[in-house]
C-alpha cells in the first residue's frame, strides 16, 4: 500500500510540473505574440506618422504656388480699392452714309464708329488676378495627380492655357491704352498672343516627344508673340506725330515691362527646350516660369494701380 501511495505521489507530481510547464509555454506564447503586435503596431503608426508627414511637406515649387495665390489676391483687393474708375469705350467700326459728301453727288459713304461697351481697367486688372489664381490653386487641390504626370512627361498643358488667357487680357490693357479701341482689333492681338502659347506647347510636346529641341515652333512663336506689338507701337507713334499727344508714364512703363518680361520666359523657354544646365529637371522648369509669371503680372499690376491711383 505504502508503495502504491508513493506512485500516486509522483505521478501527480510529474503531471503537476508537466500542467506548470504547458502554462508557462502557452503564456510566454502569449506575451511574444501580444509583443509581436505591439511592434507591428508601432511599426504601423510610425510609417503612418512618416507617410503623413511627408505628404504635407510642401516642395519648393508648391511653395511658390502657395505665394502666387496669395501675392494675387492681394493684387485683386488692392486693384478694387485704390483705383479709380477710368474707363474706354470700346466700338466697333462700319461704313455709314455721309449726309454732307451726298447732297450734290447721290450717296457717298465714310468709315464711322459705334460705341458698343465701356470698360474699366480696374475690372481688367482685377480679371487678370484672379483667372492667374486658378491654375496654382487647382495644381494643389484637384489637379495634384495630373501635375504630378506632367512633370514626369515633360509637359504642362495647363501652364500655356493660363499663359494664354494672361497675355492675351495683359495685351488687351495695354492696346487699349494706346488707342486702340476697335473690339475685333483688339480681339485680334489677343488671339496672337494665343497662337503664341499654342506653338510654345508644340514646342514643348514635341521635345519631350523627340528628345531633340522643337526649335521651328519656339521661333514661329516668338513672330507670333511680336506681330501685337507692332500694331500697338503704329498707334503709339501716329498718336505722337498725328495727335500731338503723349501717353500717361505708365503706358511706356507697360510697354518695357512687357517686352522685357517677353524677352526673358522666351529665353528662358528656349533654355528648357534644350535642356541646359540645371533646366533638365522639369520641375525646375516650371518654377521658373511660374516665378517669372508671378513677377511680370505683379509688376504688370503695380503699375497700372499706381498710375491710375495719381490720377
């Protein structure tokens, strides 16, 4: 008996330390795997934290966008409030009968004008800044997936629409400041100015394309870019020999800023197409023109306000 006692005793004993022994190993198991998670999970949130970050981390190109709109908008509100509301009236020209040349004759005809509408170079200024707020703010809002694909491809289309418009409002103010006030004469340049832009993308798409600079329509543009000007510059001079007249300061100052603004994106595009220095990085490419854009239409702005402002 004594002995069978003695058994029962160790058999327990054995089964207790082999019962203490699965614990032990199923709660080590536990604690590894809950650590495991934690780590995973720290991991996890670590990469998140990381990936948020990086995401609101704003490149230097998004940075002058960001100023754009901003220095823009100030344009608009300072236009609006300082100045003044000096207007033309624009027409549109016709042959009408000369009542005086027809008494003795039958009908004779003359060229005549009729007014058709008045604008405010106010309006235009403020146009101008805010149609140059839309672009920038669509490149950090909707349109981030299509920018991103532009750099990577080499070509922004949306950079020459905006271009378009902006010019082709800038042209419009000041041939409009010089005299010229026949709408579908001033229509005329404005549609220049976007046969310009339309060849500067053709140039663009087709050195991306070919790797070879698209030369033939970066000069085909600059032609188109200057055939404006010499209708704006004939009544400039007619109006001096003819009229006797002189333009306010800030029609000359527009008329430098605008070539010399012309100019510089010119060469600095023809730069782009060939790629030179540190223009091989697209992205560089186009900070630079939305840097000299900004520029331009700022100065293009503070001029027009602080000339019609002493008025």
């Amino acid at each position: 008996m004594a002995t069978t006692t003695k058994s029962t005793k160790a058999k327990t004993k054995t089964t207790k330390a082999k019962y203490n022994n699965a614990k032990s190993i199923t709660k080590g198991a536990k604690v590894a795997k809950k650590s495991t998670a934690s780590k995973a999970s720290k991991a996890a949130a670590t990469k998140k934290v990381g990936s948020k970050k990086s995401t609101t981390t704003m490149t230097m190109l998004q940075k002058v966008y960001a100023a754009s709109i901003a220095v823009y908008a100030a344009i608009a509100g300072a236009a609006y409030f300082l100045m003044n509301d000096v207007s033309y009236q624009l027409s549109v020209g016709y042959w009408a009968k000369d009542e005086l040349a027809s008494v003795n004759g039958g009908t004779q005809f003359a060229p005549a004008t009729q007014g058709i509408v008045d604008v405010q170079v106010k309006w235009g200024v403020i146009a101008l800044a805010v149609l140059s707020i839309v672009v920038p703010l669509l490149y950090l809002t909707r349109l981030k997936d299509y920018h991103a694909k532009s750099m990577k491809d080499k070509v922004l289309t949306a950079r020459w629409v905006d271009m378009a418009i902006a010019t082709g409002i800038m042209i419009q103010m000041v041939a409009i400041l010089s005299g010229v006030l026949d709408i579908a004469t001033l229509k005329i340049t404005a549609g220049l100015m976007v046969v310009t832009m339309i060849l500067g993308w053709m140039a663009e798409k087709r050195t991306a394309v070919s790797k070879k600079a698209a030369v033939r329509e970066y000069y085909l543009s600059m032609i188109t870019g200057l055939l404006p000007w010499l209708l704006i510059l004939s009544y400039a001079i007619f109006t001096y020999v003819y009229g006797t007249l002189r333009s306010p300061w800030y029609v000359y100052a527009l008329y430098a800023l605008m070539l010399i603004g012309a100019s510089v994106i010119g060469k600095h595009q023809l730069k782009a197409l060939k790629a030179e220095g540190g223009l091989k990085n697209y992205e560089t490419v186009e900070q630079n023109y939305a840097v000299l854009s900004l520029i331009t239409r700022t100065a293009f702005a503070a001029i027009l306000i602080v000339g019609l402002l002493a008025q």
